[in-house]
C-alpha cells in the first residue's frame, strides 16, 4: 500500500484517543448520544459532541436526529477501511524492518570477520 492511498482524514480522526474509546463504547453499545457517552468519559458533554462532529465528518460514524440529540452509529464500512489500511501499512513497516535486519546483520558480519 502506497501513502497515497492511506486516508489521512480517517487517521487524524482515528488517532485521538478520547475518538478511539468513544468508537470502543459506540461499538459496545450499539449507538449512543452526546450525552449518554459524556456521562462515561472524562470529558464535557461540548467535547463529545465536538469529538462525534470529527468522527462523522471522517465517516466512522452517522448521526441521526432523535428528539433534541443525535443517536450515532458506528459505519462498519468505514472502519473495516481503517483495518484494512492499517494492516497495510503495518505490513509495509514489517517489510522495512525486516530489510533494516538483514542490512545491519550484513555490517556486523563484516565486522565480526575483520
């Protein structure tokens, strides 16, 4: 997977992590409010819903008007994309890696035979 194809707004938006344990309780749960997950973080219900607005514009999550909030859900579309770039590019890291490995074992060998 090349840098072009790696979604830069999804990973700035999944690279919160008050963004990422909000996903973990919208996933748990099935869906939620502003309010309803304020009431289990650390944070302002103002900060959840700011946080909810990034998470939507990302597309990990959809709001739907219900009453006076938004109910979200979490688009498993969406977050099957972020795992399966995540897997690439933890997959290219590993292939850097290794190279890195082979190429530092080629120097210390060298080294060892003078």
């Amino acid at each position: 997977m090349s840098t072009a194809t790696v979604d830069d707004d999804l990973w700035a938006a999944i690279g919160d992590p008050t963004r990422r344990r909000m996903l973990d309780l919208l996933l748990a749960d099935g869906a939620g409010t502003a309010t309803t997950l304020s009431q289990r973080m650390p944070v302002t219900r103002q900060a959840v819903a700011k946080h909810l607005a990034v998470l939507d514009r990302a597309g990990l999550v959809h709001g739907t008007a219900e009453g006076r909030e938004r109910r979200y859900r979490v688009d498993d579309a969406q977050l099957a994309r972020a795992v399966t770039q995540l897997a690439a590019v933890g997959s290219a890291w590993d292939a850097r890696l290794r190279r890195i490995k082979r190429i530092a074992e080629s120097i210390q060998a060298r080294v060892d035979s003078e």
